[in-house]
C-alpha cells in the first residue's frame, strides 16, 4: 500500500491499520507513520490518536464539537478542553523550521505560536500533554509501542536493533515516523480547483474569479501579503500563508473559557508564549495559516472564535469601513469585541484599501472555497 495513493476515509484507514499492525507489514518509515498516527492506543485511556484531533474527514483538523462547537478539542479524558483551535495537518510539512528572517520576523515553526522547530517535535507534544493524549511521560508511551510486535519489528527495522534500549529515541522515532507520514502526498494532494485551474483542467465562475482577482490584488485587498508564499501569484504549489506572525485583533473566544476552566482574564499572547521568544513586541501574534481547505475547516482564528468563513471576512473589512453596519459581528449582532491583545496589531497589513461590498466578500469566499482539496469538494459545496 502506497501512501501517496490513499484517498480513503479515516474510518476505512481505521479498519486497515490494526491487521496491518499485526502483519508487523511496514515496508517503510510512511507506513510505520500511518499506523502511528491512527494508533489510538498511544493515549492513557486508548481512546484518541493524531488522528482524533487532525481527521482526514474534516480536513486534517478536529471536526467534532465537543461541546464549544469544534471550537477546541476534548482531550482523552473525555473532559479536558484546550483554548487554541487545532490548525489542520495538512500541508504543514510546508512551514520552514521556526527561525528569524532578514527582516527581523519570527517565520515557521509547528504550532500557532511555533514552539516546535518541524513535524517530528510537534508530534512529540500530544501523547504526553496532560489535557491531549494524556500519557504520564515518554517512558509509558514506549512501553505502549512495545506492546506491538508489529511496531518492534518496524522500529528496529528502520532506526536499529537497539532502538528500544533508549526511552528517549524510541519515542523521537516515533514522531519521526509520524512526521514522515505528514510529508506525503496524502497531506497535501494540490488538486483543489484552483490547482486545476493553474493546469488548464478547470475554468473559474466569474464570482470564483472575481475573487481570485481581489485575493491577489494590492489595491483592494492585499490578501496575498500573508496569504502567498511563492514570488508571483499563479505559480503551482501555492500553500497560501507566508508562515509569518501577526496580531489581527482576534478577539477572546469567551465561550471557551466559560467552559474550559480558563480564568477570565487569562490572555493568549501567542507568540511570545514560544520558549524561544522574550520580545513582548511578539505578545498576541499567530502564524499565518494555510488557506489550504479553509470552507472545511472552521471554526476559525486560533481560539476558533469565528464560526463562518464570510464572518472572517467581513472582520477584516472592518478595518477599512467606517459603516456602522461593517462594526457588527453577523455572528452575534453586537459589535466586534476588543482584541485579546490590543498591542501590537499589523495595522500596515490589516489597513489595506477600500471597504468591500457584499458581491466582492462573496467573491473572496467563492475564490477561498477552490483551495479546497477534491476529496473535500462535496463538504465545501454543501457550506460546512
């Protein structure tokens, strides 16, 4: 089985991954991932995977609701809640390592705030978490693997036969073989719309393209500032963000504070919550994410405070309004609430030019929607 050839759903994975587990048939590092990646007896209770809060089904992010409308995700526990909504797996692999630029900017990293360098570090957070997978430390997570003949086989196939004399290596080559998974093609098809229309496969509507045009237009709109990471608009294998950081003014999901536990006036700051990061010119910054499959995987913003997709950007627009209807969130008919962190907005990136009307927000959400990968075409089209 060739991972760069799965279109199957989480459930049918699922049905596959334990006979293959038992075969010990892992012909290589990906395939060894895969099974490690659905493996829900990697978490105390054996109830959740990387699987539980990335679903294939809902675009590599958490699709259930566990009681905050998807907001967060329910660890396993069954009552844990986190505060940041999971960003989704897919296409990830494209985020360089955390690193300051030319310019002075923190770039990449894993994560909203980008604690972990690459895929294998962020793989290695979840199983220990004590509100996600739950496992009370490394040392229990490899006894869980050793549980398998399988997963044996396979670690001392591919990392040596004294792979398990070491908690601490066992347990990295396991977030290797995962993140090895995460860098297929599975993650990151480049077959939406979009990427059929660059191919001559696919025409845009006139609304699709009237957006496309406003997306990457530096007079209206400027999208692409963030949301471009090759040097010309048009090119192939566009992951829409430039993985920078910035602070947009998102408010304070206080929805999920009511019922996660979080003291009211406790403050994501993003960031400069990174270990790496001591500047409080970074306090409420999050990286940019992909708009790779963006109409599937709402809510959105980091705390997934925004349940709809034209909600998100009629909150941008609101900085290039002075329309007092612009002022309201459709979501709760009050006016936008105040930024979590007021500091340091990217006001430059956020000012952008004239105020929308409601055809060309329509536009911009029709254009967002051909980003989606094909297998997720019928869940976009339905509005979800």
């Amino acid at each position: 089985m060739y991972i760069r050839q799965l279109t199957i759903s989480m459930l049918a994975i699922s049905a596959i991954i334990t006979p293959l587990q038992k075969l010990a048939a892992f012909d290589s590092v990906e395939t060894l991932g895969q099974s490690l990646f659905f493996d829900t007896n990697l978490s105390k209770n054996r109830t959740q995977a990387c699987a539980s809060c990335h679903s294939p089904d809902a675009g590599f992010a958490d699709g259930r609701d566990n009681g905050v409308g998807a907001a967060v995700s329910m660890g396993d526990d069954g009552k844990s809640l986190g505060e940041l909504n999971a960003p989704t797996a897919a296409y990830a692999s494209f985020s360089p390592r955390f690193h300051l630029n030319k310019e002075g900017q923190y770039v990449g990293g894993q994560f909203h705030d980008g604690r972990e360098n690459d895929l294998a570090g962020q793989a290695g957070g979840p199983p220990t978490n004590p509100i996600e997978m739950g496992m009370p430390g490394i040392a229990a997570v490899v006894e869980r693997l050793r549980e398998n003949d399988g997963y044996v086989s396979a670690f001392k196939k591919f990392y040596g036969d004294d792979i398990f004399n070491v908690a601490d290596k066992a347990y990295a080559a396991m977030a290797e073989s995962i993140a090895a998974f995460e860098k297929t093609d599975f993650f990151a098809p480049f077959d939406s719309r979009y990427d059929r229309y660059l191919r001559g496969e696919y025409e845009l509507t006139a609304q699709e393209d009237l957006g496309m045009t406003l997306f990457f237009s530096q007079q209206f709109t400027n999208c692409n500032l963030c949301h471009q990471l090759k040097p010309r608009p048009g090119m192939e294998r566009e992951t829409f963000s430039n993985y920078e950081y910035h602070n947009i003014g998102t408010p304070m999901n206080t929805a999920v504070h009511k019922v996660n536990g979080e003291a009211k006036d406790h403050v994501d700051r993003g960031l400069l919550d990174n270990p790496k990061v001591n500047d409080a010119r970074q306090a409420g910054k999050f990286k940019v994410p992909t708009l790779r499959n963006v109409a599937v995987t709402g809510p959105y913003m980091h705390n997934g405070v925004f349940k709809d997709l034209r909600t998100v950007m009629l909150f941008y627009n609101k900085y290039n309004s002075i329309s007092a209807k612009r002022q309201i969130n459709p979501e709760t008919g009050k006016e936008w609430a105040a930024p979590e962190v007021a500091e340091n907005l990217s006001l430059k990136e956020l000012e952008t030019g004239p105020a929308l009307d409601n055809q060309r927000i329509d536009a911009l959400v029709a254009f967002m929607k051909t980003l989606t990968d094909q297998r997720y075409e019928p869940l976009a089209n339905a509005g979800k």
